[in-house]
C-alpha cells in the first residue's frame, strides 16, 4: 500500500508539472478605444513573449515581465485587429479607429502661421489678420464676378441685348476689386519687414513641413514638446508636454499658455474656450489626480494629465 501511495504521488506530480509547463495567454479585453495617441492592450501569460500582427501586418514580439505584457499601439484612422500568440496557444482582439483631425500639411500651415502672429506687435497682428480676412473677401467677390460675368455673356451671345448693361456694371466691379487688391499689396508691402522678422525669430519653434506615419516629437524646445500621430498625411492626435517646473514663473506660464493657444487654433477648436476651460480645470486640480475631464470645442477634445514632472494635453477627434 505503501508503494502503491508512492506511485500515485509521483503520478499526480508529474500531472501537475506538466500542466506549469502548458502555455497560457490571455487579453484584458476584447475591444480597445485609443486613450490620447495610443491604446495599450494588455493581458497575461506564462511564456517569455508574445508574439502579435495588427491587421496581418509584420509580426512583432513583445516581452512579458511578472506574468503580464503590455503593447502600445498608435491610434489609427481606422479598425486595427491585433492577432497575438504565445506557445500554442492564441487569442485576439480590436482597436478601435480614431477620427482624423485634419490633414498634417494643414495643420503645420496652421501651426507656423498663428506662432509667426505671436511674435508681432499687436499693431502688426490686428494688421495681418485683416489682410487675411480681406484677401479671403476679395477672392470671393472675385469668384462670384467671374461667374456672373460667364453668365451673362452666355445671354449675349443668345440675343439678349440686356446682358450689355449687366456686363458694364460687372466690368466697374471689376475695377474697384483692382483698385483694393492694389491697395491690399501696398499694406502687405508695409507689413513685409515685420513679417521677415518675425519668421526669424521663430524659425527654431516652427514644426517641420515633412511628415512621416508614427509617434514622434514635432517640436522640442526646454519649454514644450509637442508630439504628433501622424498616418499617411493626416494628423490623427497630437500631445503638448510642459515640464511642470517651467510653469513656477509667470512669465513661464504666459509662454506655455502662448503655446496651448497656438495649438488649439491649429486644429479648428475654439481658443477662448479652451483656455478658459483648461484654467478652470489646472484650478480646481487635486494635487492626488492625473487626469482631469475632457474639455471639448469644434469637435476637437482636449485631455489633461499629469504626472509629478509633467502636464501632459492630448489632442485628438472625437
């Protein structure tokens, strides 16, 4: 009896050992939303990796550490299906897509524009966004004179002799657009200098016209660094981090506000809103929290976090 207990301890070891060395693989869930620029699956396992493919794309690896792993992912404009494997054993899941903010041509365009502004005189600013404006106006009435014009010579060449009377007035249109077009050149003549100063004071801030697909820093200076997810030509999110210590000045504080300001115009949101909203919110801020609610403007959402070293906004579409 005594070998026959002894047999079956050694048997029930050996079930047991072999069931340590099955692979095991789990994810925490099924379905993921992108949290800012990324979304990180998460899950268990008892091998030393796992092994994933987005969409059937290349396989990559990543390493498990205390039975857990975790896999940063870019959000995309669109669904990804991340397939994982560890030993024999699989599993799945999904990311899902993250609308496009705007194209990233448009949004550098945007970006240097508004920060070229701050660095003008008020003088010069209210000077420059009226020829902005103006140049806008007369390249409507411009359009809208081409057409009119189009159509009525159509209706001379039909027989109807009134189209004579319309076209002259048209044509007395015409001139006066010239006569503001020329005196809109003779302001931005004025402005030029202004402007070529400006440009260079600002050259090493201004984010970089190239775009590549991935996570990486636009613009890195001691005081911001904003981060972008670009795909393809589009800007998907974008974050701006401030180094908590920088914003201890007032004059720090004006630089970073500056910042968001600028930002928050480049993307189509509305600034007085936003920064109204994001000082009410760094107000009322428990030292305890990292995260505050979302604040929302023109369908652009802009997230707070923090962390002991840094103020973290993400930008993204909602």
């Amino acid at each position: 009896m005594r070998k026959f207990s002894l047999i079956l301890s050694a048997a029930l070891l050996s079930v047991v050992l072999a069931g340590c060395g099955k692979a095991s693989l789990s994810v925490a869930h099924k379905s993921y939303t992108p949290s800012g620029m990324t979304a990180v699956i998460k899950g268990h396992s008892n091998q030393k990796t796992v092994q994933y493919r987005v969409n059937n794309g290349e396989q990559k690896k990543q390493a498990v550490k205390d039975g857990g792993y975790a896999i940063t992912l870019p959000a995309k404009p669109y669904r990804q299906t991340v397939k994982l494997t560890a030993g024999s054993r699989k599993t799945s899941t999904v990311v899902k897509k993250s609308p496009v903010i705007m194209s990233y041509s448009k949004f550098t365009a945007a970006y240097n524009q508004a920060l070229m502004g701050t660095a003008l005189s008020k003088k010069d600013q209210a000077t420059a966004m009226g020829l902005q404006k103006q140049g806008a106006q007369l390249q409507q009435k411009e359009a809208k004179l081409k057409a009119e014009s189009k159509a009525a010579q159509a209706k001379l060449k039909a027989g109807d002799t009134s189209a004579q009377a319309t076209l002259a007035d048209l044509s007395k249109q015409g001139g006066q657009l010239q006569s503001q077009g020329a005196k809109l050149k003779q302001t931005q003549a004025a402005l030029a200098p202004a402007l070529a100063k400006a440009k260079k004071q600002i050259a090493d801030d201004t984010i970089t016209a190239k775009a590549r697909t991935g996570v990486y820093n636009l613009k890195k200076t001691p005081n911001a660094t904003i981060r972008g997810n670009v795909d393809h030509g589009n800007l998907i999110g974008a974050t701006l981090m401030v180094p908590t210590s920088s914003l201890k000045s007032k004059k720090a504080a004006r630089t970073f506000m500056t910042e968001l300001a600028v930002l928050t115009g480049s993307v189509g949101a509305n600034t007085k809103t936003v920064l109204k909203g994001f000082a009410n919110k760094a107000n009322k801020k428990n030292s305890s929290q990292t995260t505050t609610s979302t604040i929302h403007s023109k369908g652009i959402d802009f997230d707070l976090g923090y962390s002991k070293t840094t103020l973290y906004i993400y930008v993204t579409h909602h």
